[in-house]
C-alpha cells in the first residue's frame, strides 16, 4: 500500500486501507515519543504552516509538535474570524501565504468546506484540522489508534458516539472512519442534537443513553456547547447532564465492565462527563491526546516525506 | 419602418399557432402573422429558415442591483444580459439600494430604462418599507409609478397580519403580490438544503418545511382575502402540493420555478462551490421531478430565472459566508432546450409559454403574444447551435454560475424589442 493522496481532507473520500495505513504509520512513529532527543530528519527543510482561524489549543500544539520532531519548520498563523469580519479574506490570506512557498499548510476554520477550498486554490499539501461541523480526520484517526491498541482489533467492535452529534466534526469523521473498518457505530443523543438522516452514514440512533450504552465496547462523549440551550435545542444544562450526562452510576448499571471511555475534549466537567469517569479506570482520554501527535506525525510524514522516508 | 421575419417556425401560444410563417412589423408593432407574406418595399428582411419564432420572453424575477449595487449589475448590463440571453423583458425586484419602496426609485430605474435599457423593464416595488417587514410601503402610488407587482423578495415578510393588508390593499391594483415564501424561525443561518448531503458536509440546513409553511399561509391569505398571490422560485415537491390544492379551490394563487431548481439537486454542494448556494436551496431529486412535473402540467405558470448577480468576492470565499444566487438571463433559454425539450421532458410550445405568454398574462403585462397590435417583442431560438458556457463572455457584470463549462444544443438566436434587433 502507497499512499498517494496530496490532500488530508475527509475521512469519507479515504477506503480501509488508506485508513489502515495511517493508523499503522502513526503507530509506528509512537515510540519517538519516548527517546531522549524526539527529533528525526523526515522532513528537514520542509515549511508547515498551521493556519488557524479558530481557537484551539490542543489541535494546534499537536500539529506543531509533530513538524518539529519530524524536523520540519513550523510557523503558526492564528486569525480570528473570517472574511465577514474586518480585513483581509480567507482566500486572500490563504494565497499569501503560499506565496512563501510552505509544502503544507494546515488549516482549522468554523466553515464546512475551508480545507477543500484551500485544496483548489493553493499548491500545496492541505490538511484539515477541522472545518466547521464538517470533518476532523486527524481527530478521528487518532481515535481509531486508541481503540486498536485496547482492543487490539476493530472486528465486531461496537462504539456509542453520545451527545451533539449534529454540530459534531469529530462525530462524522469518526462515523466515517469506523464504519470503513467494519465497527457498529450507535449514535445517541436528544433529537434535536442529531442530524437528519443520519441513518444514510450507516449508523444506529438512540434517544436513550441507557440503552446506548448496553453492550458496546467504546462510549464517545462530545462536548456539548453552551449556545445549544440558547438556541432552543435542549432546555438547559442541568436536564441535559441529567439525562446524557455520564455517571459511574449508569456506567456501572448498564456499561460493560471493559468499556472505553473517549472524549476529543475539552471536556466539560459535570456536563457529558462526571469527573469520576473522565479521571476514572474506563477513560483513555489523555491517551487519545498522547496519540494525536504521533497520528500527526504520520500524516504530516505520508504528505510531505520523501518516497524513500514512507514506511 | 419595417421588418420581416421570414420562413422560422412560429410557435405563438397565445394564438395557438405553430407552423412556418412570416411576421410582419411595423412601427414597433406585429402587424401579421402568415404565409408567405408580401415584403413592404425597404423593409428589413430576417431570414428564419430553420429558426423558431416566439413572442419575446420576460422574465419576471430578475434582481438588476441598480441603484446601489452597480458593482454586481446595472440596469444597462442587466438587460443586455437578457437581450443576450432571448429576453426581451424582465421585471426587477425591490431590494436594490435605496429600496424601491418609493415612487423616486421606481422612477430612476424606469429611466435608466429608457436611457440604457436594451429590453424593457418592469418595476417590483416593496411590500413594506426598507424590506423590514414592519410597515407598508406606498403601494399605491408605486403603482401609479409603474410597479407591476409587489414583493419583499430577498426576505419573507414574516408577520401574516401585515401581509394580509398587503393584499387587501393593493387589491384594487390588479397586480400581484410575489412571496418569498421562507420562515426564517425555522431556516435560519441555513446554507444549503437539509436532508443527509448537509448531514456529511456538516451545513447548516433549510428543511422543505420553512419553504412549505410560508406558501401555505400564503394561499391561506390569498384565500382571506381574494388577492393574487404569486410564489416566487418554488422548490419543493410539497408546496407543488399546496398550489396544486390551491388552484384546485380557486384561490388566486399563481408560481414560478427556476431553471437552476429544474436542474439542479443539493449534490451540487459536495463540491462546496458556493455558485451552488443560493435561496431557496437546490432540493432533492424527487423536488425537481415535482416541479418539472408541476410546470408541465401548468401547477406552475412561469418559469423565472432570479438572476442573482453577485461579485467574485462575494462567491469565491467561505461557503456558509457566501452571498445567495446566481445569474441566469445568459443560461436560462439554452439550459432548458438542451436538458428539457432536447431530452423530451417537456414539449417545445410549453416552454415558449411558460416563457411568454404566462408570465405576460401574470403580471398583466403588454407582450407575450404576436397578434396583430401586440408590441413587436420577438424571441427567435436556433435550435442547432452549440455552445459552451464560458462565463467570461457574460454581458452581465457578474459570473456566479454553476453552469460553466456546460455544452449546450440550442439557444437564443435573436431578439427583436420593439421591432428593432438588439445589436450588442
């Protein structure tokens, strides 16, 4: 298998062994983690841009740790808002910036389909690290990494993805992604938080987090965003975390005892997530953090490496 | 001053006429219809072997941008756009800046008109002031102006109490009311159509519903009160259902559709290409089944182009911040005889009509027909020519299209204003 896209855009637009061989690659790039000096050559002389138009810090210091020890230089460019607001457009910074000749640019923006119009517009490599409540492949990948090491395989798998899955990258990347590999993917959630037809992306729904729950090997938690309740989706925060919110309590009641616990973060404490199960034995939350930069890593490696560097 | 147009097919659906005739004009008027036709001496003859004759096309939703936009369109590009594209008359919409909500606007467009224009125009005038929703606009004395109709298009009025008096009050008027029919309570912050493509591509979507629930109060009104209500670029397979009932009880409810809603479906969006945004949202297929259906069957009564010219800037960016629409005078004619008539789906003569005389009939406006008398406005198609469209060859100031790059057999071949062939 040779990878031979230019672009990370979607998990949709990747088959299972385009998928596989990035998980492979970020798995076996995990260990440069653990060396004294984490920097190897691959992509000396190299120029990454992380062209960020919304606020992430996670996503962001991923990214960027991951050029660095692959060698590469890596310049962050945060921008607030977009073309709507005062000053320079989107396409307009965009172009200048690959007036300086970077070989990768990645771009995190609140628009569905930023990354793509990059894709047609400048030369070089593009990276999504997120587009509006589109897609986040890195996010996902590093999400099927963990399973895989916990579960050691993806056959028969079955993951729960609970909460605001309509506004959710991460949901439809993971969707993508998962059911690519052969895993049941259950969607659960109150109505107004899950998208129409949501069925056609060949997952289950459920309107209970108890039944969700029952008998499936990997519970994702989304955060749930404050502007929901104003927006007339779910009454308020309190019945939300009472109905979705996850507790040791219905873990313990309806969860198998092996289950994982994910969360993309931040977390809301409290809300989705009770600090007893972010922090507790299920949860592999820092986990999917420590992954991030190697899945990174190998992304950065499959675009922007030299033929002989790809594994 | 004469003119002959010889030996074309004439499809003149108003004068049920369809066969190899000559039309003869004179003063900037259709003198006759017939075979073979004697030349007056010193008339200009056009030769139309193999050509098809029509009454000229008005296209009664068009959006000139002038004044206050001049940098998408202007009255003199706008109608050199539907000259270019077979129109011989359209009729522009209100929400130009200053808004024509008042008589000194009506009046600047219909001298630009006069000055500038190489089709003839036809004013929209506001249903309410500045577009808001909030109060009437002069109706009447928009009327007295020139207004064929009234219409908030760009925006729903949403308060049905205010609208009700819309009706009631231009009534005497004889002119329609036009419904942008779209509850923003239940689409806003949209971008594209909602069902399982702005499911995956993670856009905010308006569901058929919003569309839905605005004609149906609107036929409700019309009901109330016996006004003319016309639903501008319907969309959907359901308030094809609701016009059909509509017109089935009698109530005076009229409909247009637009080529892009007759060809175009939200798969269009996966390219993320924001020439495919525009409001309503392109549907589904089962949608654009219904509504080809609904104008073959006369459910719908027109077909209208909402030609939306907007800058590059205001396209080329990010898809949810894009502007909505798109031009359509320059696609429009050739559009539909290369994927509808050319492909059987809906009979020549039909499209002429939904062109021309039902539009003309709508809004009460002179044209529409070639009887004797009838302003010599002629629309001719030459149905073998190819062309790709290439936007850079648009006479309108802008080139928001989907179509690009399109090959299409058939199109517009000449178009005759009042007796006189548009040169541009």
């Amino acid at each position: 298998m040779r990878w031979t896209r230019k672009h990370l855009l979607t998990m949709r637009e990747l088959d299972a062994s385009e998928i596989v061989l990035l998980v492979d690659t970020a798995a076996s790039l995990q260990e440069i983690a653990t060396r004294e000096i984490k920097k190897v050559p691959a992509l000396r002389g190299k120029t990454i841009v992380n062209l960020f138009y919304e606020p992430s810090t996670r996503t962001r210091t991923s990214f960027e740790i991951a050029g660095k020890w692959l060698s590469a230089d890596v310049i962050n460019f945060s921008a607030s808002g977009s073309s709507t607001t005062k000053g320079e457009s989107f396409i307009d910074t965009a172009k200048n910036i690959a007036a300086m000749s970077p070989d990768v640019v990645i771009v995190r923006h609140s628009s569905a389909g930023a990354a793509e119009l990059l894709a047609r517009t400048l030369p070089c490599s593009i990276v999504n690290a997120g587009d509006g409540a589109h897609e986040h492949p890195t996010q996902a990948l590093l999400d099927l990494l963990t399973i895989r090491e916990k579960k050691a395989h993806f056959d028969g798998l079955h993951v729960a993805i609970v909460g605001d899955i309509a506004h959710s990258r991460v949901a439809r990347s993971d969707i993508h992604g998962m059911r690519k590999l052969g895993v049941t993917v259950t969607v659960a959630g109150p109505p107004t938080l899950i998208p129409p037809f949501v069925q056609e992306l060949g997952v289950k729904v459920s309107y209970r987090l108890e039944d969700a729950i029952r008998d499936v090997d990997v519970i994702m938690l989304l955060r749930l965003q404050h502007e929901r309740m104003t927006n007339g989706l779910i009454p308020s925060l309190r019945e939300y975390s009472r109905y979705w919110g996850l507790t040791l309590d219905k873990l313990a009641k309806h969860a198998r005892p092996d289950v994982l616990i994910m969360h993309p973060g931040p977390v809301n404490r409290g809300i989705e997530l009770a600090p007893e199960v972010a922090d507790g034995p299920y949860s592999v939350i820092l986990g999917q953090v420590a992954k991030g930069v190697a899945v990174r890593m190998g992304v950065l490696l499959l675009l922007a490496g030299s033929k002989a560097d790809a594994p | 001053m004469s003119l002959v147009v010889t030996r074309g097919r004439v499809i003149d659906p108003a004068n049920a006429t369809d066969g190899v005739q000559d039309v003869l004009i004179a003063d900037g008027k259709i003198e006759r219809v017939g075979a073979r036709l004697p030349v007056p001496a010193g008339a200009e003859v056009v030769d139309a072997a193999g050509k098809i004759v029509c009454p000229g096309f008005i296209d009664i939703h068009v959006h000139l941008r002038e004044p206050g936009h001049e940098y998408k369109e202007t009255v003199a590009t706008g109608t050199r756009a539907a000259a270019a594209g077979g129109f011989t008359a359209v009729a522009c919409m209100a929400n130009t800046s200053p808004v024509n909500d008042n008589r000194s606007v009506t009046d600047y467009i219909l001298a630009k008109a006069q000055d500038e224009g190489a089709a003839r125009v036809h004013p929209i005038g506001a249903v309410t002031r500045g577009l808001l929703g909030e109060e009437l606009a002069e109706l009447a004395e928009l009327a007295e102006a020139g207004c064929v109709a009234f219409s908030d298009d760009g925006k729903c009025v949403m308060n049905a109490g205010l609208y009700r008096h819309a009706m009631e009050y231009t009534l005497p008027f004889g002119v329609p009311v036009i419904s942008h029919a779209e509850d923003t309570t239940l689409c806003h912050g949209y971008a594209m159509n909602e069902g399982v493509v702005s499911t995956q591509l993670g856009l905010p979507g308006a569901p058929a519903a919003a569309e839905e629930v605005m004609v149906a109060r609107d036929i409700l009104l019309a009901e109330l009160t016996g006004a003319h209500v016309h639903i501008a670029h319907l969309s959907t397979a359901g308030a094809v259902r609701l016009v059909r009932d509509g017109k089935a009880r009698g109530v005076r409810v009229t409909a247009e559709v637009t080529p892009h809603h007759l060809l175009l479906t939200e798969e269009a969006v996966r390219t993320f290409d924001a020439n495919t945004k525009m409001a309503p949202p392109l549907r589904t297929k089962r949608d654009t089944e219904a509504v080809l259906e609904a104008l073959a069957d006369g459910t719908i009564d027109c077909i209208a182009t909402d030609h939306a010219p907007h800058a590059l800037a205001e396209k080329e960016g990010e898809f949810d911040h894009a502007a909505f629409g798109i031009v359509g005078l320059e696609t429009a004619v050739a559009l539909l005889l290369d994927r509808l008539v050319r492909p059987g789906l809906l009979p020549l003569a039909t499209l002429v009509s939904r062109l021309s005389r039902d539009p003309a009939r709508l809004l009460n406006l002179p044209g529409g027909s070639l009887a004797p008398g009838a302003p010599a406005d002629v629309t001719i198609l030459d149905p073998d020519r190819e062309v790709t469209v290439d936007p850079a060859r648009f006479r309108s100031k802008s080139r928001n299209t989907p179509f690009a790059g399109w090959t299409l057999t058939g199109g517009p071949w000449m178009t005759i204003v009042g007796g006189k062939v548009v040169r541009l």
